[in-house]
C-alpha cells in the first residue's frame, strides 16, 4: 500500500506541483505544545527546487505557528492529498527553515514562484523544506471533490498593505510575534524586503 521515495521526481513530483491544496503540520518541542494543522493553497505558492527541497510562499494571516515551530526545532509534515483522479497521499517529513524577507537568499528563492505575485498577500517568508522522508499512501477514503478556482479574498485584503502598515497589523495580532505556546514567531517589525 504504502511506498517510501529517495526523492522527488516524475510520478511523484508530478502528484504534487498538481495539487491545488497542501497541509503542512508542525508542534513545539514540548509535550504538552499545541500541534498545527495548516491548508495551504493559491495557485504558484508551491515549488520543487530540487528532488529533496521545496518550498513555498509564507504568507500574512492570523498567526505564525509554523515559522515558530520551525524557528525552535524545525520539524515539518506537508501532506497532499489526491481530491481527484486516482487515490493517492504523498508526506514530505523534513526540516524545515523560514527564510525572511531580509535575507540575502530571498531575492533567488522568489525565482522559483513567477506565477504569483507576492506582493498582492503581504509575503512574509518562504519556507524552505529538506525532505528526510518521503512516503505515500492509498487514500483510498479521501472523498472526490472538484476544485473550482482559488479565491481572490486574501490578495484584496492584503494588496493594499505596505511594509508599515503590514507591521502594524501583525503587531495587533495576539499570536505573530510569539506562538500560542510562547515561542518566538515572526521578527517584528517585518524585516524589509531585499527585492
């Protein structure tokens, strides 16, 4: 049923850069550390670098759990799930590693997503992810539903943000700076953008 791959490649890479939607999951190092589940989605946020690193687009939202998790022992699933066609589920389990807006590598990691424009979601970071393991398995009760197109809410809400104004609304928000657990979470003020 299920099949362990030394890499991405062909069938499997494939699979994947065709999903529409992905889940990445993270938890702090703590036991008792609350455990995030998050979808992530919008066409062009998603690229293979190469066949054991991907990575995709951080984008404004409500908290940072992921960057903060990552940040403290960056440990990361990403799951894709076949919707249509055959069943499938493919894991990249790896490490993962927020790369901010200010560091020297952004400006090349934005090469590999020229189908989106970051500036329209009030971009944050980009995940870069080294894969350790990558698995699927049958998914054979994931139910069949149809995509229809990516919503246009999160582009209009954040087109109209600057750098200021970014900072300012993630400043209000209980859980950017720091974790629901406490940890540290998004570099506040957001670092400038070097591109």
């Amino acid at each position: 049923m299920g099949k362990t791959y030394e890499r991405i490649d062909g069938r499997l890479r494939t699979f994947i850069e065709a999903q529409p939607l992905f889940f990445t999951a993270t938890a702090p190092l703590a036991g008792d550390g609350t455990v995030n589940l998050s979808p992530k989605g919008l066409t062009g946020c998603f690229a293979v670098l190469d066949e054991l690193t991907v990575a995709y687009l951080d984008f404004a939202g409500s908290n940072a759990e992921t960057i903060a998790h990552l940040r403290e022992n960056g440990r990361i699933t990403l799951m894709w799930c076949a919707f249509q066609g055959p069943p499938n589920i493919v894991r990249v389990h790896g490490r993962g590693e927020p790369v901010f807006r200010d560091d020297p590598r952004f400006p090349e990691l934005l090469t590999h997503f020229p189908d989106i424009d970051p500036t329209a979601h009030g971009l944050r970071a980009v995940i870069v992810v080294s894969a350790e393991l990558i698995r699927d398995t049958c998914g054979y009760a994931v139910p069949f539903m149809a995509y229809e197109s990516d919503r246009d809410l999160h582009g209009k809400r954040f087109a109209r943000e600057d750098d200021a104004s970014l900072s300012a609304y993630f400043t209000k928000k209980e859980y950017i700076a720091s974790s629901i657990d406490g940890l540290p979470g998004l570099p506040l003020p957001l670092p400038p953008s070097t591109v």
